[in-house]
C-alpha cells in the first residue's frame, strides 16, 4: 500500500530518486578513492577514466556537489572530498575523463568477477 498524491504519484518517489544518486555519488566516489590510492602503490598511472560526468564535475568544482539533507552525509562527503583532493596531489598531471560505459570493457570485467 502506498500514498499516493492528487496526480496519482506516490509523493516520496523524489525523495527515492534522491538517495539512489546519493548512494551512486557514495559508491562512484569510494572506488575512485579505491583505485587511486592503489595506483599510488603499484602504478605510476596518473589518469582515470570514470563513466560519470557529474562526479567529474564534482571533483573539478566542490560547489558542484549537491545538497545533503543530513549532518552525517555532508561530513562524509567532505571527507571523501578531502580525501580525493590529497590524492590529487599524490599526482602531479592527475586527469579524470569520461569513458562511456559501453566503451568500459575493464570496468564490466572486474564487476563480473568481484
């Protein structure tokens, strides 16, 4: 059973829609972390490709980064940031550019063997 509003849509699908980017930014932000962290040990890599436009946007413009409505989600959004921010400096010609996902084969095989 589920509300409904004078329209006939549930009036929380929004609020659904808004955590589900939420736990996408969460997740797309630790395996950037992840990755760049372990490039730092066994690479000299200094470019990463990711298939998120906005989460590029947001690592080049903090501001970019929306609105949390919880105290807990903003510290860790900006601890993740800093985080990300000292990665940075770890490489000196850091680069983040889109890969569609389509065009991902590495990432698709990795997620089919975790």
């Amino acid at each position: 059973m589920g509300m409904e509003g004078s329209h006939g849509k549930d009036p929380t699908h929004g609020n659904t829609k808004l955590k589900k980017a939420r736990v996408d930014i969460t997740f797309r932000t630790e395996a950037l972390r992840w990755a760049m962290q372990s490039m730092l040990q066994h690479s000299s890599c200094q470019s990463f490709e990711i298939d998120r436009r906005y989460l590029i946007a947001m690592i080049k413009d903090l501001q970019s980064w929306p609105n949390f409505s919880t105290q807990m989600e903003i510290f860790f959004f900006e601890q993740q940031t800093e985080v990300i921010q000292t990665l940075q400096i770890c490489f000196p010609d850091f680069k983040i550019s889109y890969i569609p996902r389509a065009q991902n084969d590495i990432a698709d095989s990795l997620a089919g063997t975790a």
